[in-house]
C-alpha cells in the first residue's frame, strides 16, 4: 500500500528522536513481520551544493554532471528512517546496524535538468543468525523508469531460535592487493553527518560513541562504502554489493585493496587481517 505522496523529504533530526524514544518499548522476536507501505516523493531536484559538498567528503570528482552510483541512498534515507521510526514497525531503531547493501545504476544519473521520483519500502523481515535483518528498497525512476535501485539490510540483534545456519566459509579467493593507506580523522563522521544528515550518535564523537558500547566514533558504513567506490571507480552502468563486516574507528587508519571488481578497507598493523568493508563491482 502506497502513502499520498511526500511534498519534501522528511527531516532526519525530529525522525532520529522519535525512532530513538520508541525503541525502549519494541522487544523484537524471531517470525515479526511488517507491512508498512511504500512512500513517494515525486519532483525531486538536486540539491547542486549539497551534493558537491558530499563529493568532496567521500572522495568522488566533483564538477560531473552525474550522481556518484551512492548518492541516491542519501537522497532515500530520510524515507526509510521516516518508515523505520513509525510505531508499527516492530526493530528498535536504536541499535539497528546496517549489515549490507546491493545497488544497481542502470545508466548515467545527471545532477541538473532532470526530476527525479524516490520511492522507498520495507520489503520484508528475514531471520538472520543473530536477530532479524529489515530488507529496505529504495528506488529512482525518471519519467516513470526506474534508473536506480538498492537493496540495504538493517539487523536488529536478539535471541534467536538457532535455526539460521551460520555464513558458509568463504571461496578461497586470494587475499586483495594493498593499493592505498588511508588515516582517517576523527571528524570523518561529523563531517558525513552533516552531508547525510544521518547524524547518530555513534558516529560524532568518542563521548556519545561510549554510550553505546564504542570506545571511539565510528565511521558511516555509507561513508565507507563511497570512499571505497570513489577509489575503485565504477561503470556508468552497475551492479555493486557491499558488506560492513567491522566497524571502522576514528581517528584511525585502514587499507585499501583491490583488483578487478573486488575491493576491501582492511586494518593495518596488528590489525591487518581485520576486513572492515567487502565489496564487488560489476
């Protein structure tokens, strides 16, 4: 079921507070469900300073006249956090982590000139080994064909019945080459909030971080994920998954490595084998 479509994107802000004070009172339980509609914001613009301002943050060339293949999760996620703070849907939104999302750019997205319609749904609850993960579509269509699209994972952790398998091992594959090192500051996730808007707690400094079991800020998973795909590049048209496997603190330093369409952010030092962030591009 469709909600009357939106007149402008929610605010995050006045969502975040809302989804913050009902979590204390939704106990997620193996089998929930939810069926919460699917909003629509027609006429949707670009926002030309915003979205240079988050080129520049996660590393992609700006000046183009085209969305980098992540931006319209940013544009969707007032939506998702507008479905996933109501009192129907069932996970707390505290303490939600974003396990993984699938995107496909099926062709050049230009920045100017063109009016977008952003639609966003919760397609479905699925167990997963250690609670339950909602499976959030967003979607882009111009002049009604859909032009983007994503698939993200958001886990809820709770007791479980023990039924979900654990993760087969992985292929084997050859561990990736170290192309770059990168030090990250501690205002990474500050100054991503601001472009995002997705300004949790966890990601703004060492003192809120602590409240939620961190000893330090950690970076977006998106923010990860876009400076991952910056460094790598990607296809005009293309698939990309991409798994957050560990969080990433700040300050700090990670490793980028890749070959062909494989890409990783790892730990250095003591923490080398540690792969943060796992992607594919195709």
């Amino acid at each position: 079921m469709t909600a009357p479509p939106l007149s402008a994107s929610p605010a995050l802000g006045p969502l975040l507070a809302r989804g913050a004070l009902l979590s204390p009172f939704k106990r997620p339980r193996p089998g929930a469900t939810f069926s919460g509609g699917r909003l629509v914001l027609p006429g949707l613009r670009v926002d030309l300073a915003r979205l240079a301002a988050y080129e520049r943050v996660c590393g992609f060339p700006t000046g183009d006249d085209a969305l980098p293949i992540t931006y319209p999760h940013v544009l969707g996620f007032p939506l998702a956090m507008r479905i996933m703070s109501g009192r129907a849907f069932p996970l707390p939104l505290l303490g939600l982590v974003h396990t993984s999302i699938s995107l496909t750019r099926h062709r050049p997205l230009p920045a100017t000139g063109t009016t977008y319609e952003l639609a966003v749904h919760v397609d479905r609850l699925v167990p997963h080994r250690r609670g339950t993960e909602a499976v959030v579509v967003t979607e882009l269509r111009e002049a009604g064909e859909v032009v983007w699209e994503s698939e993200s994972r958001y886990l809820a952790r709770h007791r479980t019945d023990g039924e979900v398998p654990e993760p087969a091992p992985g292929s084997g594959e050859p561990p990736l080459p170290v192309v770059d090192e990168w030090r990250l500051g501690a205002d990474i996730g500050r100054r991503y909030g601001a472009v995002s808007g997705d300004r949790n707690p966890i990601h703004l400094s060492p003192l809120t971080a602590r409240l939620f079991g961190f000893p330090r800020a950690i970076a977006h998973g998106m923010w990860t994920a876009a400076r991952g795909l910056a460094a790598h590049g990607t296809p005009a048209a293309a698939h990309v998954a991409v798994d957050f496997r560990a969080p990433v603190l700040l300050p700090g330093t990670v490793a980028f490595a890749a070959q062909g369409g494989r890409f990783e952010l790892r730990g250095t030092g003591g923490d080398g084998e540690r792969v943060h962030v796992r992607g594919r591009v195709g």
